[in-house]
C-alpha cells in the first residue's frame, strides 16, 4: 500500500479479529489488535456451561486457510440434521443432506475464540492487547483513542488503517454514522433469547440423540439445543420479547415452570437447573445490522460490526469469516487502502444483505414450517431433486451450508427459483410417489444452469 502499509489496528478480537489478524500476517503485515474484554484465553469453561456456535462449510474453509481448523477438529460436534421434536413428544430426523460430509458442527464459542488467539499469539508479527477499550475515533484527524483499562491511560491510534471487528454494537460503526460517513438502519427483531442447559446424564452421556440439532417448534416460539463434546447440551429459548406468549409475559418460576412444561414436556426434566438459569441468564436481543456503506477515511468495519444478522442460518461468523478471507485475498490486488475497502464494501453488501434475509426467514422456517407435512415433503422432494440432478438443483440450506464456492446471492437467487418448483412440483400431493419426475427434470434442466462439478 502506498497509503500506509506497514501496521494494520484491528479493533475487537472476536472470531473476526482474530481470524483476519492471522490472515494479515500472513500476507507479510504487522497486525495490532485490541480487545476490551479480558484474554479469553486465560478462562476456563465450566462443564455443562459451553455457549456452542454451529460452523459451516464457509468457516471451516476460512479456519483451514488460517491453519486454525486442525486445532479445533477434535472439539467439533457434527450435527446430521435437524430433529424436531413435536408438540406431543414424537421425533423425527429430517437430514440436512444425502453426502456424508454434508454436516454442520457444533463448537464451543470460547473453544474457538481461544485456539484463534493461539494461533495469532505464535505468528511473529501480531501484538494482542486485552483490556483496551476503544473510546473514540477522529475521522478528520484519522486516529482512534483506545483506553487501557488496567492503568486508564488514554492511547492515540493512527488510522492507517484502522479494521472495525467491534461486533455488532460497533462503536466504530456508531461514529461513521453519527458523522454522515455512513448510513444504518438497526432492525431489532421483537423476539429475544434465553440460554439454558441440558447437562449430561448420570454416566456422562448426552441425553439426545448427539449428531443432530434439536429443534422443538411451537409456531411463534421455539427451543433449539446444540450438542457439545462433554455430554451436554446448549439450549436456547427463542420468544416474543412482548405479547401473550412472551418473555414479558412470563411472570414468576411458576408462570416459567408451567410455560416449559407446557411447551417442552419432553424435555423440562432434562434441564435441572432450569428456574435457576432463567432467574439469572439475561435476555439477549436479535437484530439485523443495515449499513450503506462500510468505511471512511482510513477505517472499515468488518464482520458483525457491518452487517450483524440474525442467528437462524447458523451463518453469522460463518459470513464473518468470508470477509476475512475475502479482505485478505484483496491485498496483494490493491495499493490503496481506500480503493480495497470500496472494492470490499461493493463485492460483499449484496451477499452480506442476502444472508440477512435468508436467516430471517429461516426462522418461520425453524419454528413453525419445520413441523408442516407439506414442508416436510418438500424438504423430500428438494433431496430427491438435489439425488438427481446435483449440478442444477442444490437445496437452498445446502447451498449455504455446505458450498462456500457458491456465493450468498447465488444461493438466494436459485433459492427463490427452486422454492417456486417445489409449490408446483407438490401441489396436491401427498407423497414423493405422487410427484411428476419427467415434469420436474424438464423444469429444472429449462430453469437452473449447471452450478458445480458433479461431486
Ligand atoms: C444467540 C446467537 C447464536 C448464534 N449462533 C451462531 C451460529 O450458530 N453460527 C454462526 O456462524 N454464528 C452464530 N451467531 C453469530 C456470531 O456470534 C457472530 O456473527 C460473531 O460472533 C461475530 O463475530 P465478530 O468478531 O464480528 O463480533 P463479536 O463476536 O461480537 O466480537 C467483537 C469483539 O470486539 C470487542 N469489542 C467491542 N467493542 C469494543 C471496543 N469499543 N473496544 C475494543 N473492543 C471492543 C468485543 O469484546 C469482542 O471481542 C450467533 C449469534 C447469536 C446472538
């Protein structure tokens, strides 16, 4: 870069700060990076009391670029499907794919977070620093002042540059706006969450079926609970914030006692500490973080500090980490930091808008369509098609899920091409036997060009 090449400040350790540090080191910078958390390396997780993340094949390739997945392998939970578990105790497996390696996994969030920080304390080059806090930035002067929290010594950074992975509450983002560098619409979701925990049982063991993601939908409402490697599960509670179902709602134990027995019967007794966690685990807010435009005047946000999504697609560090990699990738094309982040910021939004969208309706998806046979059937029928013609009709999830190669927009678009055959292809049937297979091949061969070499 000729505008200021030499040290790049990344702003926020989390799982983007941290991969992208060890991407930029890697393209021959110095990299320092500031957290205002303590080094989560020093923490230690309490058995039963993991906060998981599900990692998909766009992470996977990012951590394995970053020669972080290898550290991380042997934590990894693969989760084959959903199970859904409805209203009157009954179960099914519906499987995310037909390939063996068409799995998600389950990892635990400090797990991650603490074999990333290994890998970039190893790398000659990057400097850590927890316990900082970034207070300001001056566009105009181009610097930012972070806070040493352990002396409260106030630290000038200059801008050049300065990579915003503060997460969704981004300071740095709120600057920019402030400003009138940038403009965004925060678009809170009227549904929190809650987690809680399913611990192993007596002999250690999970108490579900391990290798799939629980699902208990219940219309406006559900749980999901994500396997971790110890025997426990990480469940969490999705629910209007207000209404007559909702976390408001609730009232005292009792009023939560009953709502789970109600809604969760088959699975209340296998949370024994469930009054306790709901007492004292706060009720976490769900939005989706709209930004136009990403950057100014030497600083750029990255990660959920752009583009923060809801979490029912299981992608939002997974996106994050496809910044990361496509950031990286840029730097050796560019000699101009603020012609990369415009290049950046253009090649990215679309597919950063359309997996917020995709996850938003994942969530109808997760808490209420999951549970219709008609959806089931298509799910079928989407899984057939995918059987038979693998290189024009992928499943949307799969698309998202298990194809990094295939971009956000892409999957979106084919998504909406593929849904509207799967209403026509099952209208008025009840079966996959029911289904016109010469009628679909000859939709599907006019509608969908051949997308990936035939795996
Ligand atoms: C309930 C829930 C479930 C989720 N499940 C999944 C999932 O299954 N799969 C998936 O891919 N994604 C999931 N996500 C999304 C995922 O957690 C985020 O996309 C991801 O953590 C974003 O990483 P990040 O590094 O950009 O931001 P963060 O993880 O928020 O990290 C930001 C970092 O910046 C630091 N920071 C913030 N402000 C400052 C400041 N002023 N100064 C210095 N440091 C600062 C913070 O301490 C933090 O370390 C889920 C999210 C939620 C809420």
């Amino acid at each position: 870069m000729k505008d200021g090449r030499d040290v790049v400040r990344i702003v926020g350790a989390g799982p983007s700060g941290a991969l992208l540090a060890i991407l930029l080191q890697r393209q021959g910078l110095r990299v320092e990076l500031y957290d205002a958390r303590p080094d989560p390396r020093s923490v230690r997780e309490a058995s039963g009391r993991s906060i998981n993340l599900a990692l998909a094949d766009r992470g996977i390739h990012a951590l394995r670029a970053a020669g972080v997945f290898e550290q991380i392998a042997s934590a990894l939970m693969p989760m084959r499907g959903r199970c859904v578990h409805a209203a009157d105790g009954t179960t099914s497996l519906q499987p995310y794919g037909r390939r063996p390696q068409e799995v998600i996994y389950s990892i635990s969030r400090l797990r991650l977070s603490q074999a990333l920080l290994r890998v970039a304390a190893r790398s000659p080059g990057i400097s850590m620093h927890f316990n900082h806090r970034l207070e300001d930035v001056s566009f105009a002067e181009r610097h930012a002042t972070v806070r040493d929290l352990a002396s409260g010594n106030l630290l000038q950074l200059p801008m050049q540059p300065l990579l915003a992975c503060d997460g969704a509450g981004s300071r740095v983002r709120h600057r920019m706006a402030e400003l009138g560098h940038i403009e965004v619409r925060e678009a809170g979701l009227d549904h929190g969450y809650k987690e809680l925990s399913i611990p192993a049982d007596a002999d250690g063991r999970h108490r579900l079926d391990p290798q799939a993601l629980h699902i208990w939908p219940r219309g406006d409402h559900m749980l999901i609970a994500l396997p971790n490697d110890d025997g426990s599960f990480t469940a969490t509670l999705f629910l209007p914030m207000h209404g007559a179902v909702s976390f408001a709602a609730l009232g005292d134990s009792a009023g939560v006692e009953g709502f789970l027995r109600a809604n969760f019967g088959d699975v209340v007794e296998s949370m024994p500490d469930r009054l306790a966690e709901f007492a004292t685990h706060p009720v976490g807010g769900l939005g989706t973080v709209y930004a136009a435009g990403w950057h100014a005047a030497g600083a750029v946000l990255i990660g959920d500090a752009a583009h923060a999504i809801v979490p029912f697609h299981g992608q939002g560090m997974n996106c994050c980490f496809e910044d990361c990699i496509d950031f990286a990738a840029r730097i050796p094309r560019h000699t101009s930091w603020e012609v990369l982040f415009a290049d950046f910021y253009a090649a990215r939004k679309p597919n950063t808008d359309a997996i917020a969208a995709m996850a938003l309706e994942n969530y109808l998806e997760m808490r209420a369509r999951v549970a219709e046979p008609r959806f089931q059937l298509q799910q079928s029928l989407a899984l057939e098609l995918y059987n038979r013609h693998p290189r024009r009709f992928i499943p949307r999830y799969a698309m998202v899920m298990f194809h990094h190669e295939i971009c956000y927009l892409t999957a979106q678009r084919r998504g909406a091409v593929q849904s509207r055959l799967l209403e026509d292809l099952t209208r008025g049937a009840n079966s996959l036997t029911e289904v016109d297979f010469a009628r679909a091949a000859r939709q599907i061969e006019r509608e969908l060009a051949p997308l990936t070499p035939e795996a």
